[in-house]
C-alpha cells in the first residue's frame, strides 16, 4: 500500500486519506479470504481470537466505547454492507462505512448524550458463536465468526444476527482491528437508525 501522504491530504479530520485504490484492492482480497473455506486453527489461536472477541464485545455491551476505539489501527474500516459477504463499496451503498475520523465522530456523538436516536441508549448484549481463525502471515490475523445482538431500547426488543469478519494487525500493544465487517443476514432490508455498535 502507497504510505505516502500528499499534502493535501495532511489535514485527516477533512480526508480518509488511506481510502485510495490500493487500500479498495486489500478489502477485496480480505473479502475473498474471509469468504474462503480455512483449516482448523491451532488452539491457542483459537482461544486467542475468543478472548479477543470476547474482549470487544464486553466493551461495546458496557457502553465503554473509547476503550472500543483503542481497538482499532489508524487505517482501520468499521464496515456494515448492504449486499449480504460484502459487495462492493466502490459501487454500493453500505449502511455504515467508516474509516477511524468518521469511527470517532461516532463514539463522541454517542458519549454526548445528545443523540436523540440514543435517548434513552441501547442496553444490549451479543452472543459469538462459530469462531474461526488463520493467520495471513506474521502481521495478519483474520476471525471470523457468528453473532446475535439484543437490543432493548425506549421500550422495545430488537434482535440483529449475521457474521462478523475480523482482519486484526499486529502491533506492539497487540491484536489491533484493521477491518471489522458486519454482514446482517437482512442486511439488504430497511432498517430503522441503525445507531447501536455492532
């Protein structure tokens, strides 16, 4: 990937300056691996990727969302497609597709508690189920993985499932998220405001 940064683009609260062709090209080949049929991990990869998992879903189920954010590299994509596996985001619309300005934005607007879609905020709890996990090579691990959220919010019980895809990079305070991919198994169907934290 092209680590040079033009001047123009220096100002990173203006431009996702890493969303260039090289970087499409890269999401499209996690997209392929993730979709790929993978062996059976080691199991102390295995117990690893549950425990991150774990690690993040209790964060976001505890509303501690700028620890969340720690998660997450400086060029990370937090991704919910439209087209169930994925699609295209050069061409498609996706309901979330956010880069780590747009992911911090996100998690101010909800501290705020100002959000009026999040008045009251979203108690919710998720179940993972089916993880697995390979390594790309020593920098790049992917997890892949099922999920069921419940919601409960001003009076009313929702419940979100589908599969999420995991590309973590490694870095010296360990496993950080790259790309997450949340793929709704109705995720071609309208939703109403879609503001919780998968």
């Amino acid at each position: 990937m092209n680590t040079d940064l033009p001047e123009m683009y220096a100002d990173t609260s203006a431009f996702s300056y890493h969303v260039d062709s090289d970087w499409y090209d890269e999401l499209d080949r996690y997209r392929e691996i993730l979709l790929d049929d993978w062996p059976a991990a080691p199991l102390e990869d295995w117990y690893a990727a549950q425990s991150f998992l774990a690690r993040e879903a209790s964060l976001i189920d505890n509303g501690r969302f700028n620890d969340w954010l720690d998660l997450f590299t400086g060029d990370c994509l937090y991704w919910v497609p439209v087209n169930p596996g994925g699609g295209d985001p050069r061409t498609e619309v996706s309901h979330a597709f956010d880069d780590h300005r747009r992911l911090t934005d996100r998690v101010y607007w909800l501290r705020t508690g100002l959000a009026y879609s999040q008045l009251p905020a979203s108690r919710t709890r998720r179940l993972i189920t089916g993880i697995e996990t390979t390594d790309i090579d020593d920098e790049i691990r992917m997890i892949r993985s099922n999920f069921v959220i419940h919601e409960f919010r001003a009076g009313v019980a929702k419940t979100y499932s589908g599969w999420y895809g995991h590309v973590l990079r490694r870095a010296d305070e360990g496993w950080r998220i790259r790309v997450k991919s949340i793929n709704l198994i109705d995720s071609e169907q309208y939703h109403e405001n879609l503001t919780l934290v998968f």
